[in-house]
C-alpha cells in the first residue's frame, strides 16, 4: 500500500501552478474591472485545485491500467508503480473531481447558473484525457485541451464569475495562461516521446517528432512574452511579468541544448513556477492601476 507521501506524489503537486495561476490572473483580469470578490476568487481556486488533482489520479488510473507507466522516465505513478490498487486509485479521482464539481456548483450558482454546463464539459475532459475507450490524449489533443480549460475557461470564467462580463485583458491574460500551462505539457510529452511511442500514446509530441516539439515549446513561451507587451497597453506595470524571464529561460536552456529524459524533468518545474510568477506579477500590477 501507498504511504501518505507517495499518494501525495501522485497528486503531482508540481502541476498546482497550472490550477493556481489561471485564478490568479482572471483575478487579476476581474480585479482591472474594479470587480474583484476575494471569496468567489477562493472558490475558484478550490475547483481549480481539485480538478488538477482529480485529473492527476484519474491519468494515473487509466495510464497504469493501460500499461502506459509500466516504463516511464519520469516520477513514479502509483498505479503504473504497483504501489495503490487501481481501483483505490480510481476512488480518489472520483473524490477530487467531485470536490471541484461541488466547489463549482456552488460558485456558479452564485453568479451565473448557466456555468454549471461548463464545469460538467470541464470534468468530462478530465476524465476523456486518458479515459475511455478513445481518449483525446492519445490522439495528440493534450495540448489543446490544456490550452482551452486551463487558459480559456479558466482565466475567463474567474474573471466572469467575479465581474459578471469578460473583456480583451481577461482574454489577452486568458491566451498567455495557456500558452504556459501548454507549454508544461509539451515539455512532459517531450521527455516521454520514446516511451509513449511504443505504448501507443500518440501524443502532439510524438505526432511532431523531437525537433518540432522543442520549437513548439519554445513558441508558446514567445507567446506568454508578446502578451506580456500586450498588456503594458492597458497597464505598463504588467511589464513586472517580466520577472518570471529568469525561470523561463532557465527551463529553456535543457529544451534548446537538445536534452532529453530525466534532464527534462527540472523543466516542468521551472515552467510551471514561470507561470506562476508571471499571473502573480501582471495580477497584481491590473490591481493596483485602478
């Protein structure tokens, strides 16, 4: 059986910036509309948490039931490992999601009802992600998926459940969130391409190949930078996002030296906390323009 810090593990608490920041920046976003509401800001947060971990156990689950993790370069997974019976591991999914689905329920039932319908799309691509009979995973939509919920629906739903309406920064915010949290996924589809190639996981990078997948990476991390120039339009303080440059372009030296395998593994990390410091400081600096 799993000890407590190998469940924990499993949760893949590295990937907690992907759920935090797209919050903090549609925050930000509400909060540049002079609609900021802290506790609605903090329910976000729990559907954001506990769907990120929900979607974590449920890959883990249908990776390892598949056979995916049985060879794998990177952290172990509990049920790929033999550490957690599946179906305990199956359990705990279902825990996390329905934490997110009742945080959610209660957020949109509070601002806008109709949001309800997006959060039941949002579960079910959690699960579709390596679940099913078809999963989108396996087909090379990863990114995109992780693009649309933890850039798109999550930056713009914050900031619409706090200011009840959207506009360009939410939106701009919205594009550069998902260009990073993407950008985590590339880099973790990049350092599994020889494994996921022969299980059978056709991921975007092993569709891309080794060489496109870096360049790919790469361009998403321009992309969260030409935003960062975007919003200094509405607020030259978001060129404090800039501060997160260090962490890029130390995540980026592995990816451009052409290193691969466990060499990867910091990149994640250091991508995630980019994004994480950039949502904070481009929030923070809409906050404090108006």
């Amino acid at each position: 059986m799993a000890s407590f810090g190998q469940w924990i593990s499993g949760a893949r608490p590295r990937t907690l910036p992907n759920a935090v920041a797209p919050v903090v920046a549609g925050t930000g976003a509400a909060a540049w509309l002079d609609a900021a509401v802290w506790w609605r800001a903090l329910l976000a947060m729990a559907v954001a948490i506990a769907l990120t971990i929900g979607v974590n156990y449920a890959n883990d689950y249908s990776d390892g039931i598949r056979g995916t993790d049985d060879d794998r370069t990177g952290p172990a997974r509990l049920v790929g490992s033999r550490l957690a019976p599946a179906r305990t591991v199956l359990a705990a999914a279902m825990v996390a999601l329905a934490v997110g689905a009742a945080a959610g329920c209660a957020l949109a039932l509070l601002s806008a009802p109709w949001l309800i319908a997006v959060g039941a799309v949002c579960i079910a691509g959690a699960w579709l992600y390596t679940g099913g009979s078809k999963p989108y995973g396996y087909s090379g939509f990863g990114e995109v998926a992780v693009f649309v919920f933890f850039g798109l629906v999550a930056v713009l739903g914050t900031q619409y459940t706090q200011a009840l309406r959207v506009d360009w920064v939410g939106l701009v915010l919205a594009v550069a969130t998902g260009a990073l949290s993407s950008s985590v996924l590339v880099a973790n589809n990049l350092r599994d391409i020889p494994t996921d190639a022969l299980s059978g996981k056709i991921t975007l990078a092993v569709r891309l190949g080794d060489a496109r997948t870096r360049v790919l990476y790469q361009a998403l991390l321009a992309t969260a930078t030409i935003a960062t120039g975007v919003l200094m339009i509405a607020a030259p303080w978001c060129a404090a996002g800039l501060l997160a440059a260090p962490l890029a372009l130390r995540a980026l030296g592995p990816v451009r030296s052409g290193r691969g395998g466990r060499e990867l593994i910091p990149v994640l990390r250091d991508t995630g906390l980019a994004m994480l410091v950039w949502a904070i400081a481009v929030a923070g600096a809409l906050a404090l323009t108006t």
